[in-house]
C-alpha cells in the first residue's frame, strides 16, 4: 500500500509546470512551440518534428498532444477530466449523461452502452466490445483519451501499429480556422481508419495525413522507414504525414492559436440536438438557447480548472464531485442565489431574478427548474431526436433521414433518481441476451453478428436506416439459432420495446410486458433554456393540468423492431404517479374558474353582511356614547 502511495504523493508535491498555473493575467500566452512526436520505445527522448528530414533515413511522425502540450501543462492531470476520465472504476459516475448507441439494424441490435455505472447502460465489455474496438467506433467524437488511452493487452501488436488516440488539446482549444473535426479526412474519419496516433495531427490544420492503418498487418513498424517504404510500394497505403512546410519557423516552432475559453461551436460538434417533429426541423427554424443568444457561451456556466473536471451544472452535483465551487453553477445558484453578509449571489452573469409569482411552493419540490424552462415544447407526442454522438452529426456521409436508427424520444418528462420530475431523452434497447439471476446480460456482438445476420439474411433493411419488420417468427428462429450455436451460456432472451421474449419449455415464443431488463434508458435534458415567458405555465396551470396537456398525458413512443409491439406509453407512467389520480387532480382544473366566481361571490355577500352589522354595532355605540336609552 505504501508502494502505491508513494508517487500519488510524490504527483501532489510535484513541481508545477508552465502552465499548471496562472500568475493571474488575464491575457492569452503566446503558443510558439516546437512539436514533440512520440519515440519507438517508451523512456526515450520525445522526438523534435523537423518536416525537412530525409524520408528514406527516418519517419516523419504526427506530433504528439501528450509530449508537445505537456511540455507546460500536467497531462497527467488533464487526462483525468471528465471527458477522458470515464474508464476509471474511481471517478464519480454522476448524474446520468447520454450514453453511447451500438446500433446493427441487421441484428435488430440498439443497446445505451457506458463506462460509467449509469442505470439503465450496459459496460461495452459486457457486449464484447474491447476499449479499442469502442474507440474505433465512437472515438469520432470523443476528445481522446479514456478507452483510448489504455493499454490493449489483448492486441498490443495492433496498438502498436495504431497508436493510442492521446487527449486531443486542440479539440477545443485550437482556434485555427482550418481545425478539421469533421471533414473527410479530418479526425472522425482517422479514428475510424485507425490512424489513432495521427488523429489530432490530421486535424490541427497543420498537417495532411492519408492511408489507414487499419490496412497494415500487425508486423508493419510505423517507426521504421524500411518498413514504412515497402508499404508505400503496396495497393494498401499506410498512415502518412505531410506537414504544411509555411507553419514552420526558422527554428522549426509551430505557432498554435490557442484559445483559453472553448467557443460554443466547438462543444456543438459533439453536443448538437435535431429535433424532428411535424414542424419544420431545420436549425434555422428553431431558437437557439436563451444564454447564448444573450451573449453567454457554453464555457461561461460549464467551467473547469487545471484538473478539466468540468461542471455539468445540476443540482447536488457538488456533493458529488467535492468541489465547493460547483454550487455556485447551478440554474438556482446563478438565478436566485443567496444573500449572505459578505455579498449578494443571485443574478450571476446578469441573470434575473424570478419572482415565481402565484406558483405554489410545491412545485419547486416536484420539479427540477429545467422542466418549465428546457427542451422543445411538449407535444401530444414525443420528438423522434437525433443527437451528434449517437447519429455521427457532423461527419462525412451521414445518413440525414429521419427514420435512421438510434430512435431517441423527447421529450420525455420522468422521475429522476433525486424524486424531481425532470425533461428526459429516452431509448427503448433492443438486443439478445442471456437471462441471468441479477438481470439480462448481452450476448457478445461477435455472436450475434454472426448467428443473427444469418437468420435475417433475407429481409429487406430499409434504406433510411430504420427498423425492418421483425415478426415474433423472427425472434423465435433468432432465440433457437443462439441456443443452438453454444456461444451463449445460459437462457437465450430478446429484449426489445419493454418486452422480454424468450422460449418457454415446449419451445414457444412467450413474452413478458414491462419486464424490469427491458426499461428505457433516460438521460435529463438540460439545453436548450426557454426564456421565462415561454416556460410552462406561462399561459395557465393547464399547461400542464389540463386533462390532455402533455406533460402528463402525452404519448412516449414505444421503439422496437417488433412490428406487432410498437405503440405508446402515457407521459405519466414515467412519474410514478396515479394516472386514474392524475387526471382526477387535471379535471379539478376545469371547474377552478367557477369555483373561484363562487367564493369570490360569497366572499362579497359575507363582507356585505358584516359591513351591514358592523354599521348597525357602530349606531349602537354612537347612541350609548349620546346617552340615549
């Protein structure tokens, strides 16, 4: 134990870097720097990038964001961030965020996937997916790190020749116009060739990078220019860097346009939300969030320090994360505040203070701010929703229709696990299983890859992307294929829509309805903010008690590939609420106006009266004082 203690302590009391701390000025350093690339052995020298080597004597190499920006800044403290920070067992997993969709419409597979332990995501190892093959997946939009970052030993020859895709600095913070997120050979399309090493070079602006390594064998040493060379003779092209020569200065430094503040566009590239209903669902005909059309940027409410834990800004998260600071971060911190001796908090950044007037107390008990103030206006049906990191929004050939699969729902309002209703995504999974005593466990993709494409070879796949037609034959010779081929130990199951199939002892398809391992996974919506006069309730209490209104009897669609199983859900059996109680309680609501003509009108007869007898009480006493019989 002391062993293990030691360089934690030894990190802590540590000299601080260039960058670890500021001296408190609050303009921007310049970023003039030589390039350090990666060595073929670990321990040796960072190598300098001269792009004016021979290439016959040696590689020219993609710089490395680990050794170039940890020349001033701890790496080692910045990959533990909240965005790199997800495949540590130590890292608080938080209020639940969007996860990752795995999505094989040829399998009938749609599965939430996270490393972190969120309720209702399954672990990607669980799904046989190793934390490269995750990587290659959905590292098109992860700012590196986290699975990226780990040691692969299962496939370290293919590591090797892949790189590790490092937390990528510039991601965020590079202000050159040519920065390449999302372009065709700009970073998504690296991580998905297996250029991981050269993935944030490729989209610096600074360099070109072509060919995959995904092509090369697992003997191709990427470090040696023989090796490099005969496979620049071959069909398949390996990774190659080309520098842009007029970056570089006489000393061969690289000026980097280093932005300390990250520009909102930047977080929209893997936060962007398309929301489609009957309306019109292009970007410019919907609003954008009230904070930053009023000036605010992204970074100016979710900040972070040195340490990159940014703050996600709910309720209680300070009792989680143990920074003080978060508290101050919240919608209620930065709106209402608090009014200590020292000095007054509320109205942060020029927010106003809501006086809330008329709205009984309860409210703030049952509901999360964002549930008047966030998200689309609610409609009789939830929004078929595409997301950027689970629709690939942004990369090159994407599929734009509609219907393309993850199906997310929103907005959807449902208990959170704090007792507050709250505005909520939602996905339905969809996936084979094995039935185990703590629930349904994944079977491995590769066997249902291989079983499952088989048994749906013959149907027609829509081409949007959408579900196919599943018929409970499907799902039948689906179940029977998986328990014959041994691969999945145990009861084979079908999860899908709510619904738990599996095949009974006489070999017939039975299902279970809102089987518990077959609940929707749901993630709050916090953006985008609404201003006050189009929150809900502005109009009236039957924005939201009215016996039709959606926020308790809207329709959630049920998702599945099950044809015969698709329908709705009531809004208000996501609340944990009575629905029989809560239309009761919406109907009152209809006779409210009468009954406040009512009292209002009984009140005037009661004063009447009263006034009636307090005149005559007060003739009384003024002929008593008179001294009148």
């Amino acid at each position: 134990m002391l062993a293990l203690c030691l360089p934690a302590a030894a990190a802590e009391t540590g000299q601080k870097l260039l960058g670890d701390e500021s001296d408190g000025s609050r303009a921007l350093p310049i970023h003039r720097i030589e390039l350090l690339a990666e060595p073929s052995e670990d321990g040796a020298e960072p190598i300098k990038i001269d792009p004016n080597i021979d290439t016959a004597e040696e590689v020219l190499l993609p710089f490395s964001t680990r050794l170039t920006c940890g020349e001033c800044h701890s790496y080692g403290i910045i990959n533990k961030g909240w965005h790199f920070n997800s495949v540590d067992p130590n890292a608080e997993a938080g209020r639940p965020g969007q996860p990752w969709i795995y999505v094989d419409v040829r399998t009938g597979t749609q599965i939430p996937l996270s490393y972190r332990s969120w309720p209702g995501t399954f672990k990607p190892e669980q799904f046989g997916l190793s934390e490269r093959e995750f990587t290659k997946i959905f590292g098109r939009q992860m700012p590196g790190g986290g699975p990226g970052e780990t040691d692969d030993r299962d496939d370290v020859m293919r590591q090797y020749v892949s790189g590790k895709l490092e937390v990528n600095c510039l991601a965020c913070h590079n202000g050159d116009p040519r920065h390449d997120q999302g372009g065709t050979t700009g970073y998504a399309v690296q991580v998905s060739r297996g250029n991981f090493r050269w993935a944030a070079a490729a989209s610096s602006g600074l360099a070109t990078v072509t060919g995959s390594a995904d092509d090369m064998d697992v003997m191709y040493d990427p470090f040696d220019p023989f090796s490099v060379e005969t496979a620049q003779s071959g069909t398949r092209k390996p990774p190659t860097i080309t520098y842009h020569k007029n970056v570089f200065d006489h000393d061969n430094n690289v000026f980097f346009d280093i932005l300390r503040e990250v520009p909102s566009h930047r977080c929209y590239f893997c936060h962007s939300n398309l929301y489609i209903g009957s309306e019109e669902s292009e970007k410019w005909s919907e609003d954008e969030d009230i904070h930053l059309k009023s000036g605010l940027t992204c970074v100016d409410c979710h900040r972070n320090g040195m340490d990159h834990n940014i703050i996600r800004g709910y309720e209680g998260e300070e009792d989680e994360s143990g920074n003080e600071l978060v508290a101050a971060f919240s919608c209620e911190a930065c709106h209402l505040g608090e009014h200590s001796a020292s000095e007054p908090t509320a109205g942060r950044l020029s927010a106003p203070v809501p006086e809330h007037f008329g709205i009984p107390p309860v409210h703030f008990e049952k509901l999360t701010c964002t549930a008047c103030h966030s998200g689309p206006w609610p409609d009789d049906e939830t929004h078929l929703t595409k997301t950027s990191r689970a629709h690939r929004i942004g990369t090159p050939n994407v599929n734009k229709a509609h219907e393309m699969l993850p199906h997310i729902a929103s907005v959807v309002f449902a208990k959170q696990a704090d007792g507050k209703i709250a505005p909520q995504k939602l996905v339905w999974p969809a996936f084979w299983g094995v039935l185990k005593d703590d629930g349904v466990v994944p079977v491995e993709l590769g066997t249902v890859t291989k079983v499952i494409e088989d048994v749906l070879s013959k149907e027609e796949f829509p081409f949007s992307g959408d579900w196919p037609d599943l018929t409970e034959d499907h799902i039948a010779k689906g179940l029977t294929a998986l328990a014959s081929d041994g691969s999945a130990e145990g009861k084979v199951v079908y999860v899908a829509g709510g619904r738990l199939y599996n095949l009974d002892d006489s070999g017939q398809l039975s299902e279970q309805k809102d089987h518990p391992a077959a609940k929707p996974c749901l993630w709050p919506i916090g953006h985008d903010v609404r201003p006050a006069a189009q929150s809900l309730g502005i109009r009236y209490c039957t924005d939201c008690h009215g016996t039709n209104a959606p926020f308790f009897f809207g329709d959630v669609t049920v998702d599945t590939p099950v044809a015969a199983a698709r329908g709705t859900k009531k809004m208000v059996e996501f609340q944990d609420i009575s629905p029989s109680y809560a239309w009761a309680f919406a109907f009152s609501f209809v006779f409210r106006p009468w009954m406040k003509v009512v009292v209002i009108a009984s009140c005037a007869v009661m004063a009447f009266v009263l006034l009636l007898y307090g005149l005559k009480a007060l003739g009384c006493v003024v002929k008593t004082l008179a001294g009148e019989n």
